[in-house]
C-alpha cells in the first residue's frame, strides 16, 4: 500500500532527513533518534500495543501445550479449548542488506547505501524495542556478513552495519539461494537493494524464502538520478559494478530511461504482489521515518492476512 | 577581383572545423559513474542527432564567418576600380613653371605664362591641380586643388626671380604629390627654357608608373637662343698712393652667343653716377676683361656696379659690387730689452708685405711698453721677452678681455712667473734643447682658420722646419692644442679671454731657435696667425642670390655699421622690408633679389646701415638647352605597357600592393566576419536557453 507522506505530516509527525542524521556518526544514536521520535510522534497510534492480544479458541489436541488451555471456559463447558493469540511477540527479524558496488552511488549527498544502512538501523532497533530478535545478512555476490537472529544481537547488527563497505559487483540469486538454510525458523525477512537484475530474476531468487515460511518484503532502494535521470551532458557512463562504458546523450535516453525504469519496477512489484512479497520503494531523497511507517503498515497486513 | 595573398585562401579548410566539431563521434572524456547501465543502450554519437545537422542557419552563421576571415586574410582588392575612376575623367595635374632668370629672355615669361594658363584651363571638374614655381628651389601653390580661379591668379602674378634653374626639387616635388594622390591619372607639365644646367639635379628623380610628363619649351626655335653677353664679375686692385687708397676695378664680360659683338659700352658706376665707359669687341663664345681707371676711396664703402648695353637678357647685364675700404691689422711687438728691433726682424718683415690685409706694424721694446702703447693696436705679440708688470699687465688684460689678440712667442728672455700666466694658456717650463735635426711639428689642426691654409695638398709643408730649441707648457683646460712638436709638446696653444684670443708659440719666431722663419710657410703663417688674432674678416664684395646670409657670422661687418644687440631689418633691393630678428628664421637673410640689400636698425631711421651686393649666378647666362623630351623620358616612370584608354591617354597602373593597400577591403571583410561571430554567439546561446527550457 503506497504511503502518502503529507497524511503523517498532518499528524505532526517531524519526518527526519536522511542527509541530516547521517552526520550522526553513531548508528545505534542514529537509530534510536529517528526510532523514538517516530514513537513519540504516534504514540495515539491503534498500531501499538498489539503483540499479546487474544484472537480465538480452538480445541485441545493432544500435544498441546496445557498452558494454553482456557481454564474458565472448561469451567463453563467442561470442555478443554487453547487459547490463540494474533502475533507472536518474539519473531525473528532479519534485513538481508545489498553492498554490492552499485549501492555505494549517490547524487543527493547520501549514497544508497548509507541510506540502507540507516534503514536497516533503524528497522532494528525498533524491532528490538518490540522485544524481537534481530538478524542481519549483508550480500553482494554471496554473503559477506551473517548474524544469526538473536534478542541480544542489536549491538553486533549496529556494528557489521557501521563497518561494511560496498566493494563487489552484485548477484542476487547466489547468495538468496544460500540464504534459505541460514532462516529455519520462521522469520520476518526484509531484503533492502537496488535490484539491478531482471524482475524475474529477482523473484524466483526471493521466493525461496517465502515458499520457506518466512514473511518477506522487499525494499528497493534508489538513488533520485537513477530514477529521474536528471543528466544533461553527452558523457561516458560507467558502470559501477562491470566497470564498463558506454557514451550516452542523456537528452535522447532520458524519457527511455524513466519509462524503462517504470516498467522495471512495476514488473518487480507484481511479481512480488503474485508471490506473497511485499514491496517497497524508497529513494534516498525519502525521510527515514517515512520508511519506517512503510514497515508498519506492512506488518499490520500481515497480521490481519495471517 | 583579385586577392594579394591568395595562398590563404587555404585556410578555407578550416570551414570544416565546425561541421566536424558538429559530426564527429568523439566521446567527452569526463566519465560519469552510474550504478548500472542496464537501462542504458550504447548509442554512438554519429547515430544520433550529431550526425544531424539541427541548425543550418547556425552553421550557415560559423561558415561565413570563418570564411569572411580567411579572405580578409587573403587581402582582396578589385582591379576595376582604376578603370571606373578614369571612366571619371579624373586628373592629378601638377604644373612645372620654371622662374629661373633666364625665363626673362625676350618674351619667354608670357609664353610661359600663358601655356600654364591653358593648363588650368583644360582641367576638368573632378581633375585637381598643382602650380609649382622653380628656380634653385621650388615654391608650391595650393595642393591638389580644384579652384582653377586662384591658380590662374597664381600664374598671372608670378614674375621671373633671380635664381638659377634646377629641375631636381620641382620634379621631387611633384612626385611626393603624385605619390598622395589617389586619382588614377598623373600628368606633370614643365614650362620650362630647359637649359642644360639646371639638368643636373633631375638624376634620380622618377615620377610614379603610368605618370605623364608634358614638357612645353618656350625657346624660340627660330632663333639663336643662346646669344647673351654677360657681365662674369669683377675683381679689385687696391694700391696706396699719397695716402689714400687707390682701387681699380677689372670688369670680364662674356659673350655665350655665336656671334661676335662689337662696340659694346661697359660702364663702372661708383653710387649710382656713371664714372667710365669703355667700348669692347667680344669674340664668339669668348669674353674680355675691360680695366677702369683707379678710382680713389675714402674711409666709408660705396656700391658699385658694371653695365653693358642690355640684350634680350637684361638680368646678367649687371654686375653689382660694394667696394670697401682696404682694412689694416694694426700690430704692436714687444721685444726684450736688449734685442727688440732685432728678435722681431723676419716677423715685422714679413707682415710688411701684403695688402689683404695690410699690416701696420709698430715694435717696442719691453721696456718702453705701456698701458698707451696699446692704443688704436688690434694685435700685441710679445717676442721673447719677460711679461709686463703692474698697471700695463692689467691694461693688457683688460685689452684682450676687450677683444684684442695677443701672440706670446717664446725665447731665452720669456720668462713667467706663476702669477703673470693667468692669460697664457698654460705654464712655461724651461727649454728643452732637440739636438742634431732638431725636431718638428707633428700634429697640425688644420681644421683650424690659421693652418687650414696649408690643409689642402701642395700648399706648404708647415712640418717641414725644424726646431731645435722649445719651451714646455703645462696646457691648462680652457686652452686648445693647435699644434704639437713630433714629441708630443704642445707647439701651438690657444686660449680664449674674454672676447680676445691669446695664442702662445713655443718657440721663436726668428731663426734662433729653429729655421721656420727661413721656409717659404712662415710669410702666410704669421699672416694667418695675426690676422686671426686681430678677428679680421674679408668684407665680401657681392653675394651670390640665393645665399642665406648667417649674420651672427657678420658681427665684425655690423659692428662697424653699429648694428650689433640691436633689431634688424633688410631692405631688398626691390623696397621690400624683411624683418631679420623676427622672421622664420630669426638672424638669417635669404637673398633673393639681384640688387644691394641694406641692412639698417629696424627701430631708427640712421643712415647707417650695411651694404651687400647680390648678383645671380652665372651659370644661368649659359643658354645652352636639352632636348626636353630626353628629360621627359628620364623622369617618367615605367609606361603603361600599351594599355591606353579614355582617348589614349595612358591610365596609371597601380601596383597590387597599392591598389590593396588604397581599397582596404580587408578590413571592412573583418568587421563583418567580427559582426557574424557576435551574431553566432547570440543565436547559439539563444537556442541553448529554448534547448533547455523544453527539456
């Protein structure tokens, strides 16, 4: 569900520059300013408070944990019913994070890795606040970094993010493939790239992970110049990834290049949309809480669709 | 149209420039780093709107341009421009009158006149004109012009001078007014009597190509032309008889014609009264000196003239003369006591003879020398002898400071103390004795007015005595070396004292101390020396016409008019008042009359005044003339190579270089090309603002 940023304004949320709190030199600060305003700014909100709430009865089967059992209604129908709730309040919350070469371009000040990283931050520290575990992949050709998923991994997961640079070409279905025996465990997986590959290419690497039980959602992320294509000069283009040149007349490619992009991405969302994954895009003009809400609004409908 | 430098036209390669700047497949060098070129397809440049000329006005715009600049690189010029111009019918005409005195022979003048005058006539409305007026030297009328009213008035009022003919300065003239002009016609026309002297001075002289040179000769070819007698000049003979000077004038008269001439009247006029006549025979181109009678002088100078019957040449009939009294150079020598008389033997001697001029010569001996003495006395010498002492040392400073010359020979008895020499023009030392040949002089300054008579070859040998006996003397700084032995001492030493001069000899000048008085140099030595002392100038009897008198040079000849520090003023001899002081040149008088000018205080009407006597020169008495065409020929440039047009008069040719340089095409070629590029520039940046706002 695209997001309208004016709506949270109105709320009086104060939506955070990307290139403002990239001075902040410290990650988790960084996270937790963006992350607590975000809280404070909604805190009337109908999305909090929601982990624990009831859902249903079912009856008991042998196995059950006894636990669970609805102790008054047996008292009512003398018959044993569990009691079910919406959410598990402790699910595992990974971001497989794209640092392949093509991440480190910027043109607003903030390349869309750092944004990446920020996103990533903040993801989990608010993830953490809700008491789940937090994990973290980070990939470019294969995996570069993995940290498993853990209640007490925040601190390692700031850390791998503050330190990783973006130095290889990347490909996408190599290190997803790997990635299924790394998430056993349901997990809530968040995969943040540019996704330079074909949208096919993408899906039947990302699905692996759905068809694995996991709730996925992807976040790309761009650059304002890889969308809009603002160039005016005939120049050299270079590939940041392959290294390669081409001589291009941005005036003549300029309206190609948009509508190509267009339909790049608008294949990629109905691909994910006919497989279960949810899709964002984010360019790094965007505020960071406006990403965050994104995330939220994501979770509430995979709530009410489990 | 043609180009001077047509090779630049090589240049017009660079038109490509723009066209492939606009074409070429060039890659910028500046890479731009993108994340991924999957959306970008490789189009080369040529495939696309490079390969596509957008703007053709733009390029029409460059290409022009940079054309433009090549050919005003390649300096064009159009050659039909001459052509058109003498389809106009313009001419630069310049009018040569020769006004030599030789155009008053018989009615030369009005023919000449009236041939400068049809001249004038014939011009047409858009031909401009030039009247130059030549004798020795040229006179130019208004330049180039079209009024033809003021150049007639100009020719009637002109009159025949007293100069000689010379064709060089009118004909350079002429070309330095063909060389300005930029009509495309020249015609010169010389109205001259073309005499064969004033040719000369034409040798070099050569009028632009194409230029036409019309000469109109006034002699009568029917005529013998060249008969004229003259009067060639005279020369005096002074002689001193009871007292009084004595002068007879000799008169030589000169028959150019080739018939002989008899019974003709020459008479010798003293201040307008007609005092003898003679009749002479003259031979064919021969001439005769006719001697008058001695005529008796007094102290003042009288004008003089000699006249024969007038021909048809009247102004060489005349010869005028001012006859001045003869001068004397009154000396005073001073000899020691013992020996006065004779240590100044060979010099009183020899300024004893000699009337030009004559010496009065008066010796004494140291002893009897006193302040009187100097009186009426222009030249002191001081022959071996002590210096004088106390007031008659000062009358003597006084007296040279006051212009006078004093000459101190040395000797055994010239002795100078330290505090006598303030007037010599150093400090005696003792004598140096030169035994066996003695020495000699060795370096002369014959630039100076005392040697420079023995300056030219075979006129005396002044290194030629021998001395045997010198004093030193330490030349102060003031002093001028005129002359020094063969060792290096100085011989002949000059110092100048207030207005005077005071010249010391080192040695003698008797035969004591060497032999100079025995060579035949010593007789115009002495005289030079004495006559230079005493400031003595020769009061010039005539002057030739055309002369320019310096007379800060004739101060002597205005002192004695007491003329000196005061305003001058010349009277030609035909009444016209010239105002020396304030003139052009202030202090010099062109003579240009024949006649007596007078020169008078300009502030008094004195009688005093100076008297000088201007005759023509004589060379113009010679008749004599050239073929004018042969002239002609020699002062026309290159002809026009057949090509005559507009009624065959020939059409000046231009050079390339000329015409080019006159059009100037090039930079009008310039400036457009200049406009264009600015156009461009506007057009360019136009369209990249519209570019960009569509973006």
């Amino acid at each position: 569900m695209p997001v309208d940023a004016t709506h949270y304004t109105s709320a009086g949320v104060q939506f955070v520059d990307p290139q403002v709190v990239a001075r902040i030199g410290n990650l988790q600060l960084l996270a937790r300013t963006v992350v607590d305003g975000f809280i404070n700014g909604f805190h009337k909100a109908p999305y909090l408070g929601v982990s624990v709430d009831f859902a249903e009865h079912r009856g008991y089967m042998p196995g059950d944990d006894i636990r669970f059992i609805d102790w008054r209604v047996f008292a009512r129908t003398d018959r044993f019913y569990m009691k079910q709730f919406d959410a598990d309040t402790n699910t595992n919350f990974s971001v497989l994070l794209d640092v392949s070469r093509s991440m480190s371009f910027g043109s607003t000040g903030i390349t869309k890795l750092d944004y990446a990283r920020y996103l990533t931050g903040c993801l989990c520290y608010l993830s953490s606040k809700q008491h789940d575990r937090v994990g973290l992949m980070m990939f470019d050709d294969r995996i570069v970094e993995y940290v498993p998923a853990s209640a007490k991994h925040l601190e390692i997961v700031l850390h791998k993010l503050d330190k990783v640079e973006a130095k290889r070409a990347g490909d996408l279905a190599p290190p997803m493939f790997q990635s299924t025996e790394l998430f056993k465990r349901r997990s809530m997986l968040i995969v943040v790239s540019d996704f330079y590959e074909d949208p096919q290419t993408v899906v039947d690497a990302i699905r692996p992970l759905r068809y694995a039980g996991n709730d996925v959602a992807v976040f790309r992320v761009l650059d304002p110049a890889e969308i809009n294509f603002p160039y005016e000069e005939a120049s050299t283009f270079q590939d940041l990834e392959t290294g390669r040149k081409l001589p291009v007349v941005p005036e003549k490619l300029r309206e190609q290049y948009r509508q190509l992009v267009k339909e790049h991405t608008t294949s990629i969302e109905k691909l994910c949309g006919q497989n279960q994954i949810d899709y964002a895009l984010f360019d790094t003009s965007m505020p960071l809480d406006h990403a965050l809400f994104k995330y939220l609004a994501m979770r509430r409908k995979m709530r009410k669709t489990r | 149209m043609a180009f001077l430098a047509p090779l630049f036209f090589f240049g017009l390669a660079t038109l490509a420039v723009p066209v492939i700047i606009h074409m070429i497949q060039r890659e910028r060098k500046e890479v731009v780093e993108f994340p991924s070129l999957m959306f970008l397809r490789k189009i080369p440049y040529h495939s696309f709107r490079r390969q596509r000329i957008r703007n053709w006005f733009l390029l029409l715009l460059r290409c022009a341009a940079i054309a433009l600049l090549v050919a005003a690189f390649a300096r064009p010029f159009f050659r039909v421009s001459s052509v058109a111009a003498v389809m106009l019918g313009a001419r630069e005409v310049v009018v040569l009158l020769d006004r030599s005195y030789s155009m008053g022979y018989g009615d030369r003048w009005s023919r000449a006149q009236d041939a400068a005058a049809e001249v004038i006539n014939e011009l047409g409305p858009e031909d401009r004109a030039t009247v130059i007026f030549f004798d020795s030297g040229a006179e130019v009328g208004p330049r180039s012009t079209t009024e033809r009213a003021s150049l007639a008035r100009l020719i009637a009022d002109a009159e025949p001078g007293a100069g000689t003919t010379r064709f060089g300065p009118a004909l350079e003239l002429a070309e330095g007014i063909f060389q300005d002009s930029d009509l495309p016609r020249l015609e010169a026309v010389l109205i001259s009597d073309f005499q064969r002297s004033g040719v000369e001075s034409a040798e070099g002289v050569r009028f632009p190509d194409g230029t036409v040179l019309t000469p109109v000769a006034v002699t009568d070819e029917t005529a013998d032309t060249t008969e004229n007698v003259s009067v060639a000049g005279v020369t005096f003979e002074r002689e001193y008889f009871s007292g009084r000077e004595r002068l007879s004038v000799l008169a030589r008269v000169t028959n150019r014609g080739n018939n002989p001439v008899t019974r003709l009247n020459v008479t010798l006029e003293f201040a307008d009264r007609e005092v003898e006549t003679f009749s002479a025979d003259l031979p064919p181109n021969g001439s005769t000196t006719v001697s008058f009678s001695p005529v008796t002088l007094g102290n003042a100078a009288v004008n003089g003239a000699v006249r024969i019957d007038g021909d048809r040449l009247l102004t060489d009939d005349t010869f005028y003369f001012v006859a001045s009294p003869g001068q004397v150079v009154n000396v005073l020598i001073v000899g020691n006591e013992r020996a006065a008389s004779a240590g100044a033997l060979y010099l009183s001697r020899a300024l004893g003879i000699g009337s030009s001029p004559a010496f009065d010569v008066v010796t004494h001996s140291i002893n009897d020398f006193n302040a009187s003495s100097l009186n009426g006395r222009q030249v002191v010498v001081l022959n071996d002898t002590r210096p004088p002492t106390g007031q008659t040392m000062a009358e003597l400073e006084r007296f040279v400071a006051e212009g006078g010359g004093l000459l101190v020979a040395a000797g055994e008895r010239s002795v100078w103390s330290p505090e006598a020499t303030t007037l010599l023009p150093g400090t005696l030392g003792s004598p140096i004795d030169r035994p066996g040949h003695g020495g000699s002089l060795a370096y002369v300054d014959y630039s100076h007015p005392v040697f420079e008579l023995f300056g030219g070859p075979r006129s005396g040998d002044v290194t030629s005595a021998r001395f045997f006996r010198y004093r030193p003397i330490e030349v102060v700084d003031s002093a001028t070396v005129l002359a020094r032995f063969d060792d290096g001492l100085p011989a002949l030493v000059e110092r100048s004292v207030g207005d005077g001069r005071v010249v010391f000899w080192a040695s003698t000048l008797d035969n004591f101390w060497n032999d100079l008085a025995l060579k035949p140099v010593y007789l115009p030595f002495v005289h030079r020396l004495a006559g230079y002392l005493a400031t003595y100038t020769v009061p010039p009897p005539w002057l030739p016409v055309g002369q320019v008198l310096n007379l800060a040079e004739q101060r002597s000849l205005l002192a004695k008019a007491s003329l000196t520090d005061v305003d001058l003023v010349a009277i030609s001899p035909s009444g016209t008042r010239i105002s020396v002081s304030q003139s052009e040149r202030a202090g010099f008088l062109t003579l240009t009359e024949q006649g007596f000018y007078e020169i008078r205080n300009a502030t008094t009407t004195e009688d005093s005044a100076l008297t000088l006597a201007a005759n023509v020169d004589l060379s113009e008495s010679d008749l004599s003339t050239i073929d004018p065409d042969e002239l002609a020929s020699s002062v026309m440039g290159r002809t026009t190579g057949g090509r005559e047009e507009a009624g065959n008069r020939p059409v000046r040719e231009f050079t390339n270089e000329v015409r080019e340089r006159r059009q100037g095409v090039w930079w009008y070629l310039l400036i457009l090309a200049f406009g264009l590029f600015v156009a461009e520039t506007a057009v360019s940046n136009r369209l990249s603002r519209t570019s960009l706002q569509v973006d």
